[in-house]
C-alpha cells in the first residue's frame, strides 16, 4: 500500500456496520491498534474502538518518539523485544513507508548498579572506556559511572505514525473502527452460547465472540465496572521535553550522525532521544511523575519538578551541546501506567467471563516498543484461546495475570 493511502485511513470505514464480530478490541492506542491488524490479518471480523478522536493526545499512545532497545534488566522481556522488532520491519514492508530510524542505545547509570549491569550483560553491550572520544564528547558522566553502548537492535519508534498505520492496515485487512465510542459496559451475551455484548455510552451495541481490552489508562476504572476485579494500574502524569541544541552542535546530536538513544538508572532516570523530529531540538526527559486520575488530569501536574531536575543532568552531563538555562522549548503531556512491578497485565479477564474477554493493560512505560508483539499475542489468544507465536519465541505470557498477581471479585 502506499503511503499517501495511509494518511487518512480511519473514518470511511465506521460506515460498514456489522452488527457481530469475531473480536472486539476495545480502546485504539497502540496495542489495541497492533491487537486489531493482528486480528484482522488473520481474517477475523474485528471492531476497533476508541472512546476519543483516533490519533488523540490524552493516554499514552501520542507524539513523535519511543526507544525500542535491548537493554533490559528482566530477561523475560528480551525475547518480547526481539521479536517486536521484527514485527516492525514486517509492518513497515506492508504499509509501504518507515517508522523506525535505527540508533545506538547507550545505559548508563552507577557502576554497581544491579539493574544496570544486568541490562547490559542481557543486551550484549560494550562498555565505552573514553566516553568523552564518542559523540563529539556530548556526555560528561560523574565518577563511577558505567556507560556500554548497544550497537544494533535500537532505535527510535515514531509513535503516532506507527499508530495510524497499524489503524490503516486493520482497515485495509477488513477491520471496522470507530472513534468517539465510549466503551462503558461488556456483558455476557444475553441469549448464551457464549460471547459478549459490548455497549456504548451512545447506546449502541455490538455483538462479538470475543473482546480485547486494551484501555490503558482507564483499565481500573472499566475492568472494575465491567467485572469486579481490581487491578492496581496507577496513571501517572509524565512529561516530554525538548530543549534547544547550542550553536555548532546541531548536526553531531541526529540520528543521521549516529548519535544514541540513552537511558540513566542513576538519579534521575533520564532518558533521551537524538535530534529527529524538531531540527534543532533534542528530546531528554524522566521517567516517573505524579499520580493522576486520566479524567480529571492536572495538565501542569509535575512541570515544575520534572523540568528543574532534568536540567540540573543537562547542566552536568551535556552542558556543552544543550542550553539548559532557559528551560525546554516544548513540553508535551502523556501517562505512564504502572503496576506495582512494573511488569505488563496479559490475559484472559476470567470469572463469568472465562476466556471470551482478553485484556492486555499496565505496560508501565515500556510497552510501546512491544506493542506488534502484544498484539499478535493478545489477537491470538482472543481467536485461538493461546498464543502460539509467544511459545514459539520463548515468551511466557501467563506471568503477567490478572489471576496470578493480583484479586477479583471472582476470585480468578
């Protein structure tokens, strides 16, 4: 397909009502729009649907950039990863056009750091001797640090590119989508024989054998609605920042130069994106932020802390190559959410429900990069009651449970 067939993919298609579906995905960031082609690929009648405007910047799906890296400290998630990435050329071949720009990934953080030296052992990564002979000398990194770069495998994900993509090739697949449809119950199918019935807060009703949910940040609200089980996701207010390159360093800090996407374990966790997007900007935030409720967000919740703390690094670490002093010349809002662990929620709901209702929740800033691999798995369990592509990468999908970690009203 060609690109230019890809700009606009979603609205002509919301006219083709079906009244049932094989599988209802519910919610249209980035693993409900991957669970959706995945599905439809497979030749299933899909419905995707998505509460806001598609492409909206309220959740965790929106803007410009994500790191997809080997550098994990967990090595469950290294064959996830692996696998997503090869799914991202596949999709890329099939659209016709790029959302992934490869670049070195650099970890850095304390020298005994636990979790930084098991990320770096995990991904293979070479410890820099002479940091200040890379870059153009950009880092400048306190005593006792490690810093090891990985060569291959990383890279910069363009977020709401890759989102509509994965929208226009569910709809190329056969997929129905609808946007402004606001998910407030699914219940059993009222006739029996199994299935559910998916409402919206327009009144309408959509039959399916099965149903995905893949809300992010409102999942505790819905599932808890929806089923009784209460699943501790907590949003959390996180903010992007973009600060100003100084003069003469604009070209030595792009992706086209070679320069690395990075990630801190040491305080604060900062991480950073190479000169992309905005020419002359570079993108360095840090993880956390305050708790917020996804209905009533406070839009400058966290501003404050957040931007002083990542320019004190910057005045420190790359005072050189990037103005601090004035503050960031764009800030963006997103959410993060987190469960207790950090680890991703997969699997079937349970309860009444058993396996007609799949959820796939709490990636915990992280789970943009796994997103074509979660949602081959999540599609696979919604139409096969398994995923044989996570068994046969050495994924073990049933560690992340609603039944295994945590408690429902049914005690699943």
């Amino acid at each position: 397909m060609a690109a230019a067939a890809l700009a606009h993919p979603l609205q002509a298609s919301s006219a083709s009502h079906r009244s049932q579906f094989d599988v209802i995905v519910v919610g249209a960031g980035i693993i409900g729009s991957c669970t959706a082609h995945a599905a439809a690929s497979r030749g299933a009648r899909v419905l995707l649907l998505e509460r806001f405007d598609f492409l909206h910047h309220l959740g965790s799906s929106h803007g410009e950039s994500r790191i997809i890296r080997d550098a994990y400290s967990k090595p469950r998630y290294l064959p996830m990863v692996r696998l997503a990435r090869r799914l991202w050329s596949d999709v890329e071949a099939e659209s016709g056009y790029r959302v992934y720009t490869p670049a070195p990934h650099l970890s850095f953080g304390p020298r005994g750091d636990a979790t930084l030296l098991a990320a770096v052992e995990n991904a293979g990564a070479v410890e820099v001797d002479d940091l200040s002979k890379r870059w153009g000398g950009a880092f400048r990194l306190p005593d006792g640090s490690l810093a090891a770069v990985s060569e291959h495998g990383g890279g910069v994900l363009n977020a709401s590119k890759a989102m509509a993509m994965f929208q226009a090739l569910a709809v190329k697949n056969g997929a129905v989508v609808r946007d402004n449809s606001e998910v407030v119950a699914v219940e059993k199918a009222p006739e029996g024989g199994g299935g559910v019935a998916v409402k919206t807060s327009g009144g309408e009703v959509f039959r399916g054998a099965k149903c995905v949910v893949t809300v992010g940040a409102w999942a505790s609200k819905l599932l808890r609605s929806v089923a009784g089980v209460e699943i501790p996701i907590q949003p959390l207010q996180t903010l992007t920042l973009y600060w100003r390159i100084k003069p003469g360093r604009e070209e030595s800090l792009t992706a086209k130069a070679g320069f690395p996407t990075f990630s801190s374990t040491g305080e604060p966790p900062v991480y950073g994106i190479p000169s992309l997007e905005i020419p002359g900007l570079i993108k360095i935030s840090c993880d956390g932020g305050p708790p917020c409720d996804p209905d009533s967000r406070d839009w400058a919740a966290g501003d404050r802390e957040v931007t002083e703390r990542v320019a004190r690094w910057i005045e420190v670490a790359m005072k050189d190559h990037v103005e601090a002093a004035g503050g960031p010349v764009i800030r963006q809002a997103c959410m993060s959410c987190m469960t207790p662990d950090s680890d991703f929620v997969i699997d079937f709901l349970g309860g009444e429900f058993g396996e007609d209702v799949v959820v796939g929740v709490g990636f915990s800033g992280h789970g943009f990069k796994m997103a074509p691999a979660v949602g081959k798995f999540l599609a696979e369990m919604a139409i096969d009651g398994k995923s044989s592509t996570a068994a046969e990468a050495g994924v073990c999908v049933w560690g992340w449970g609603v039944g295994w970690r945590y408690t429902s009203a049914y005690g699943t």
